[in-house]
C-alpha cells in the first residue's frame, strides 16, 4: 500500500513500531507547514533585525552606491520595483 523509502537512510526506529506504519500513516506534518525549523529561522532573522537596529541604520545609512549600481542592473526591466 505505502512505498518504502530508497536509496540510503537511517533507521530511527526498532523494526516493531516501524511495522505499526506500513499499512497506516503517521501524521506528523510536513516540514512547510509550522514545522519548528522552519517557524524558528525567521523568527531569529526578525530578532537580528531588531537587535541591530538595522532598519534604522539603512534609513540613515542609505543605500551603498555598489549595491544600487547592482540591484538597478538586475531590476531596471522589473516595472514592480
């Protein structure tokens, strides 16, 4: 019924409570879908942002002239940006 995976894995767990699962599913999510990995990453870059008060920095700052000579280069024929 279910396709046992290829190639090379880890086994995570005994034969036994493998067996429980080949004719029934495990719902555990997917790693898209409020998965703490992917809820934790940006959430970390958010608290670097505010941690280094980046936002504020690049309002005084200011765009480098490197990095608007290269970001015009890449976008002059977006009509969005």
């Amino acid at each position: 019924m279910f396709q046992k995976p290829r190639g090379n894995y880890k086994k995570v767990v005994s034969d036994r409570i493998a067996a429980k699962f080949d004719n029934e599913v495990l719902w555990l999510g997917l790693s898209y879908s409020a998965h703490p990995v992917s809820c934790a990453a940006p959430l970390e870059v958010l608290k670097i942002h505010e941690d280094e008060n980046m936002i504020a920095n690049k309002k005084t700052a200011g765009i480098k002239p490197a990095v608007k000579k290269q970001y015009l280069f890449l976008f002059a024929d977006n009509d969005l940006l």
